[in-house]
C-alpha cells in the first residue's frame, strides 16, 4: 500500500500532470505536495482548494436522494474545475477513520486527458495508506 510521496509520484506520471497535492480539507494544509502550483504556492493552493472541496462535501445539496445524514466522509467522490487551459481534479480519499483529506490533481486542459486521470486518482485514493 503506497504513501503519500509514492502516490503523488504515480499521479505525476498521469499524461499532462502539472502538479499534485494531498490536502486535509478542513485545515487547508497540504500533506504533500509534487510539481508546479497553479498559484506558484503550494501552500495558497491548499488552502484555495480546501475551500472548494469542504463546500463540496458538507453541503447537502451533493448528498445522494434518500441519504440519512449517517455515512461517514464526504458523499462526494470528486469535484472537477475546468479552466481554459487546464483541469483540476479534486478527489476525497474514504478512510476508516474521520477522514477529511483529498487529492488534487492539476493536469494541462491539451495533453491531459480527464477520464483516465480521474480514474487513476479514485484509485490511488483507494489505496492511500495515512498514517
């Protein structure tokens, strides 16, 4: 099961990746970082894409129809912001734990391509190992 380090290496080698982070959402602190920002400070980036993925995961409006309000971790798997020039995919990690952490995949919008990057990144969040 891989780290953080050896996750974000594997999301770098995505076709078109520009950058990687692990952030904890509530805190806005990146956990680990790898490649360039799109802010030139990973660090502000963090904080800038935690705001977006905490307004994802705790508004009820993204909850699935008929759910009691009991599921542990965010009910959204991912959030996808396009840009004329890039995407960015943020990507919750499901822990056994309170997990509030996600990926952030920064990918260029001409070599990147969204399908395959998203589900690479659903499957390094399945097998993160925290700790």
């Amino acid at each position: 099961m891989p780290g953080i380090d050896e996750c974000l290496l594997e999301a770098m080698g995505l076709p078109g990746a520009r950058g990687a982070s692990v952030v904890e959402w509530t805190t806005g602190l990146a956990l680990g970082t790898l490649g360039a920002s799109p802010t030139n400070d990973h660090e502000t980036t963090a904080v800038e894409t935690a705001e977006l993925a905490r307004m994802a995961a705790e508004h009820t409006a993204f909850a699935p129809p008929g759910n009691d309000g009991g599921t542990k971790g965010p009910l959204v798997e991912d959030v996808l912001v396009t840009t004329p020039t890039s995407y960015h995919l943020l990507c919750f990690v499901d822990t056994t734990f309170d997990s509030s952490v996600f990926f952030h995949l920064w990918l260029d919008r001409d070599e990147g391509n969204l399908a395959l990057a998203r589900l690479r990144l659903q499957n390094l969040a399945e097998r993160l190992v925290l700790g």
